[in-house]
C-alpha cells in the first residue's frame, strides 16, 4: 500500500464523491495529496477532520481552476509548499443541464469553462512544474458522454470530448519528458451530481448499464491508482471505461 510513498499529487474537486474516493485511495497508497474544492466548503472540512489521521500528507485548498491567474499563483507557489509535483488527476467538474436551444449561455460558458478550461489551466502549469523532474502522471476524468451525447447535456458533453482531445494531444507533446496523460471515463456513478436526477430518468440510465446498477465512487478510485503509478509508464493517450459495460 506504499506503492506511491515520496510522491505528491494534486486532485482537483478532491474533497467530495468520486474525488474524494481518488483522494483516499492515493493517500492510502502512500502519497501525499493536495485535495482542491471550489466551492463546498462544509464538505472539504468534513474530508479534513475525517482523514486527520492522514496527517501531512493531506492539504485541502480551495481553488476555482477555471480561474487562470488563481492557478498560475497556486503553481508558483507550490514547490515551496510540497515540494515535486508527481500525480495530477483533473476531477473538477459541475453539470447545468438544459437542452441546446433553451440553455443560457452563461450555463454553456460556466460548463466549459470549469470542465474543459480548467483542464487547460491546470495541465499547462501542472506540466511546467513536473518537467524539472522528468516524471508525471497526469489523469483526466472524463464520460461517455463525450460520445453518447446524452440528452440536455451538450455543454457538458462538448467539454468531456474536447478533455479527451486534449489528453490526447497532451501526451504526445510530454512524452520525451517521461510524463503520461491519460482519461478515465467512469460512467453513471452514485454521487451528487446523479443525486438531481429525476427518479425516471435515473432508472431510464439505470437501464443502459449492462451491470443493471451505478456504480461507486471507490470504483473509479482503483483505476486511478493504476494510471498513477510507475507500473503504468508505457501508457499514454488512452481512455479507460469504468461503466460497467456501457
């Protein structure tokens, strides 16, 4: 479980759902973990006072990575708070949902901004300060949506693909650096942002996964852990499902 000891990591939306579970998981694994929230500050408290015994090797920072000047400070500072950066995993993520052609375009542009640019924000910075140790690991959280396009979802669905074009791009651009870039793309998993969901459509999803459930943030944490580690150095560029079959 020390797979990872003397690496740092930084999980954007790292307090809540499917990044806290990331958040554990590598801290589990022996990292230290910066956990970045954005907004609930109720839940990134609660992470600090229940994972105290992690002691620190667990920083919690609120951050809007959709702000480029806020995470250019947060870089600059950041080798004097912890030190290398080794782990990057780009979680971050909000949902407005509204078809195309009633969605406000401050819905459209918040969408994007947070999903996609905040991506943006953070690899660019995040690449500078794990070059000077030619090692990184950079995960992307993305979703089938990126290709099933779901319903009332375009904004959120235009920026999941563009993350995955991204990625792509990315990881043939730091290759020679010995930095991977790589997407994880869990499904319909049970955490806040499924919780509004009317009960129709939810069941109607419900329906579409072969495994006939949601799945669980402690699932996607595995896959992670995976691209994480120095096991996974001759991957790069790819989009692992964890979706149970959909």
């Amino acid at each position: 479980m020390a797979a990872l000891a003397g690496m740092t990591a930084i999980v954007t939306g790292g307090t809540r759902s499917i990044g806290r579970a990331i958040s554990e998981a590598l801290l589990a694994a022996g990292a230290r973990v910066v956990a970045l929230f954005a907004e609930n500050v109720e839940a990134a408290e609660r992470m600090r006072q229940e994972m105290a015994v992690a002691g620190d090797r667990l920083a919690v920072e609120r951050l809007d990575v959709a702000d480029y000047e806020a995470v250019e400070y947060f870089f600059r500072k950041f080798a004097e708070r912890y030190g290398a950066l080794h782990i990057l995993v780009n979680n971050a993520g909000i949902r407005r949902d509204a078809v195309l052609a009633m969605m406000k375009r401050e819905d459209w542009q918040r969408v994007i901004d947070v999903n996609l640019g905040g991506v943006y924000n953070m690899c660019k910075f995040g690449v500078h300060a794990m070059m000077a140790e030619r090692y990184g690991r950079i995960i992307n959280i993305t979703s089938p949506c990126s290709h099933f396009g779901f319903e009332g979802q375009a904004n959120y669905a235009a920026a999941k693909a563009g993350m995955i074009g991204l990625t792509r791009s990315l990881a043939r651009e730091v290759a020679r650096r010995g930095i991977t870039a790589n997407c994880i793309s869990p499904g319909f998993i049970a955490t806040d942002l499924l919780a509004d969901l009317p009960s129709d459509l939810a069941a109607r999803y419900r329906e579409m996964v072969p495994l006939r459930r949601f799945g669980r943030p402690e699932e996607v944490a595995p896959a992670v852990l995976f691209f994480a580690s120095r096991e996974a150095s001759y991957i790069t560029g790819a989009v692992l499902e964890v979706a149970g079959g959909l």
